[in-house]
C-alpha cells in the first residue's frame, strides 16, 4: 500500500508532507471524530449513513453542524481526491472532524474543522478462509456514554489494544466493558452463532455502531435469519458455534481460533455470500 500524496484540509488540497495543521483542539485534546468509508467499485459505499453517524457524533460532542455539510459537499471532495490520489475504484476513506479554535478543556468555538484522506486498497471484498486468532484485551474498559457509539479521536483503548494485539501475537482483540461482558473488537463489531442464529452485543455495551453492523443486521432480517443483540461474556462466547467480526473495511472476517477453541465457518460463509451478492446489486 503506498503512501498519501494529498490531503484535503477544510476544502483546500496540500501535499501530504507539507506542514498543513497549526496547533489545535484534535492534537491537544482528541476533540473530534473520524469516519472510516470504503470506496467498493467506484461507489463510495453506505454513505448516507456514514454521514448520519458523523453528523449524530458531532450534535453528541456539542459541535455545530453547518448547513453545507451535506451529502453533495463531502461526496464531491471524496471522489476528487481520490482521483488525485489515482487509487482506482477500491479505496480506504478516511473523514476526520475536529472542533475549531483554541480554548484549554473549555473551547471557546463551538465550528467544525476537517481533513479527508483517501488510502488506495488493492484487494476487493471476498471470503478469507486463512486462520484467524481473537485475544482479549483488559487494559481499558470500553464503557457505554454519550460519544462511545463513536469513532473518536481520542481512540485510546483501541490504540492499546492494537499493541497488545501485537505483542500477544493475535490477529484481533476483543474488547471488555467494567461489567466483563464484550464491547467489540479493535476495528470491527462482533457476531457470533449458536445454535443456527446470529448474536451480536448490544450498543449499550459501549461498543461502536457500526456501518458494516446495521447493514448486516438489515440482511439478515430481509433474509429472515434470526439475529439477537446479546451482551457476552468472554467465557460464554468461547462455547459458541461460530465468531466472525464486521467492518466496512474487509466485510466479514470469520474467526477460526479462540480462548483455545476452533470454530468452523459454514454459517459465517453463507452469511458472507449474502452479503457479497447484495453489494453486486
């Protein structure tokens, strides 16, 4: 994967290297959110409700939603950039919105600022038979509030789990709340099988709400495959039938290994397949 050439920084573009931000609330706080799309075949992929979830993020974190943040605005500076960046018709999006102004904890604006960054992929949505191995990550607690049902900047615990990852040499962790029960893994929702239905935790359990989540659970309800939101416990999820996580990056990414268990995939496979046939629609 090759590197950025470009940003765009509030509507203006600038060379990637180029010392493009002053000092501001995203580097000395973490106040703001990000968005994370997936260009699919040239289609910027559920972007109404990304930009649904980014303008509900913003109300949650007191920002101010200008009227020209819209639908047309965004989609048009994606697919410019994007072309600048020559990433062909599958790419990674990334839309980052900060609070404006200087202020300690207290702000004294209330004005969004944003950047957009557009990341070429090079491998398409498909099925993943390799091996997959979850941990469990216990560092952080990942606790239901206001803003947890977000991507936001100050994404700690995730940052933590994704070194733990590394160094217990897994493929993904989960992530706990104080209550012990999972919240989520480190960039994806998690779904699990038992006894042929579909669970995935509920957003209460301070998990985020994912895209990939709501266009599964919409899938599963038009295919009339049971689906319950469940919170788990670790222990309790180790004795289901089947684990796969869901992102907008990847799709479905089925779990083979876990707390010392071997999961098949069948159920997961058949879920996938639906899935890919809805995005050739």
């Amino acid at each position: 994967m090759r590197e950025n050439q470009w940003i765009n920084y509030n509507g203006r573009i600038y060379r990637a290297g180029d010392a493009v931000f002053p000092l501001n609330r995203a580097i000395c706080y973490g106040d703001g959110l990000f968005e994370s799309i997936r260009m699919h075949d040239g289609e910027v992929l559920f972007y109404n409700d990304h930009l649904e979830r980014m303008t509900q993020g913003m109300k949650a974190l007191q920002m101010n939603v200008p009227q020209h943040f819209d639908a047309f605005f965004f989609h048009k500076q994606i697919v410019d950039l994007a072309r600048m960046e020559q990433t062909g018709s599958n790419a990674r999006v990334r839309i980052s919105v900060f609070r404006s102004g200087q202020g300690l904890y207290e702000p004294v604006s209330h004005e969004p600022s944003y950047f957009i960054q557009v990341t070429e992929l090079t491998q398409m949505y498909a099925w993943m038979a390799d091996d997959f191995q979850l941990g469990i990550f216990r560092g952080i607690p990942k606790d239901y509030s206001i803003v947890s049902a977000y991507k936001t900047m100050n994404a700690l615990p995730y940052v933590m789990a994704g070194i733990y990852r590394k160094e217990q040499q897994t493929d993904d962790c989960l992530l706990l709340n104080s209550s012990g029960n999972i919240a989520d893994a480190i960039s994806s929702n998690i779904f699990w099988i038992k006894s042929e239905v579909v669970h995935t935790t509920p957003v209460s359990d301070g998990g985020v709400v994912g895209i990939m989540r709501r266009q599964l659970l919409q899938l599963l309800k038009e295919n009339k495959i049971d689906c319950i939101e469940k919170s788990v416990t670790p222990t309790v999820l180790s004795d289901a039938d089947e684990i796969f996580l869901s992102n907008v990056g990847r799709g479905i990414r089925p779990v083979t290994r876990y707390a010392g268990n071997i999961f098949g995939t069948r159920k997961t496979k058949e879920i996938a397949e639906l899935l890919f046939g809805f995005l050739r629609k």
